[in-house]
C-alpha cells in the first residue's frame, strides 16, 4: 500500500509499506483492526501533520524520528508483525519514505 502525505503548497511525502526489510527507517502511519485474517484501516495517523504536528512526531516519529526495523514475527494468530526499536505492530501499519519530503515524480 501507498500513502502520500500531504506537506502543504502542492507538495507531499510518497510512502509505501512493501517490501520493508530489517534496517529500515519506518514510520507507523495507520491504525486499523485485524479480523478474519485481513486488516482494516481504521485511521491514517499521518493526515494529523498539518493541525497537529506534535502528535504526529510523539505518536509516529514523523517526519525527523523513525522507527528503526529490528525483526519480523507472527502473533498466536499468526498475523505477522514488526519489532522495532521503538515499539511494535502489525507489518501493515509501517510505511518507509520512497520519494523524498516534497518530490512529486
């Protein structure tokens, strides 16, 4: 999945959570609900960054505090989720940068 968030003046940040690999710098950008083995988004956290951007920072790193990816595990469920240094969530709820702040092609 691919989120674009808005920036201001035209511009955006492209983030996408495919292929995110050990080491990398991520973001939780979204909240949302597993059941019957699929997740539903239920809240991009990521949109808050133009009212309130001291939330976003606390609560998702964005933009200057990321995440950095440290394993990969399955619950007792077996849903599949990331560790990271600072916390833990489902894999579909991280988004790494694919497009610098602000470049549109």
């Amino acid at each position: 999945m691919n989120l674009a968030i808005p920036l201001g003046n035209a511009k955006y940040a492209f983030l996408t959570n495919e292929n995110i690999r050990i080491g990398d710098q991520v973001f939780p950008c979204i909240s949302g609900y597993h059941t019957g083995n699929k997740f539903y988004i239920m809240d991009v956290d990521a949109t808050e960054v133009l009212t309130n951007p001291e939330y976003v920072l606390a609560c998702t790193g964005w933009p200057s505090q990321p995440h950095t990816v440290e394993k990969f595990y399955h619950d007792d469920c077996g849903l599949l989720h990331i560790s990271t240094d600072k916390g833990c969530s489902p894999s579909e709820v991280y988004f790494k940068v694919i497009k610098p702040e602000g470049e549109t092609k």
